[in-house]
C-alpha cells in the first residue's frame, strides 16, 4: 500500500506541476482552476495511501512481536 500511495503522489505532483506551469492560468493568477484543484487531490490521496500503509504495517509489526515467531494464533488470547 506504501509503494502505490507513492506512485499515486509523484502522479498528482507532475500533475499538479504541469498544471500550474501551464500557460492557460497566466491570465487569472488569483485562482485555482480544476485541473489544480484534481491534481492536489490526487496527491492529496496518495499521501493518505501512505499513511494507512504505515498504520497497517506498523499493526502488522506489533501483533507478530507480542504473539512471538513460533507462537501460532488460538483466537483465545
């Protein structure tokens, strides 16, 4: 979930490049078009991504150090 959370947020930062090096918002320089708006969405997501990968490896992590390497799950813990 990591490595695609990271893919997603280099997508939406070219994205979000291209957008604001595009000549079209020279004209209005006070605004953010859609175009901006969707690309800092889209990295916006890709960073959530990370964080939920981060969270989940970390759950993952913790329940295999307090079960222990040779311990198997009982259900009744």
């Amino acid at each position: 979930m990591i490595r695609l959370g990271l893919i997603v947020i280099a997508f939406g930062g070219l994205a979000d490049l291209v957008t604001h090096l595009s000549f079209a918002d020279a004209a209005d320089p006070g605004g953010h078009t859609q175009a901006q708006l969707s690309a800092h969405a889209i990295a916006f997501a890709g960073m959530v991504l990370v964080l939920a990968g981060v969270v989940v490896d970390g759950v993952r992590q913790s329940m295999v150090r307090r079960r222990g390497p040779g311990r198997q799950p009982t259900g009744g813990d």
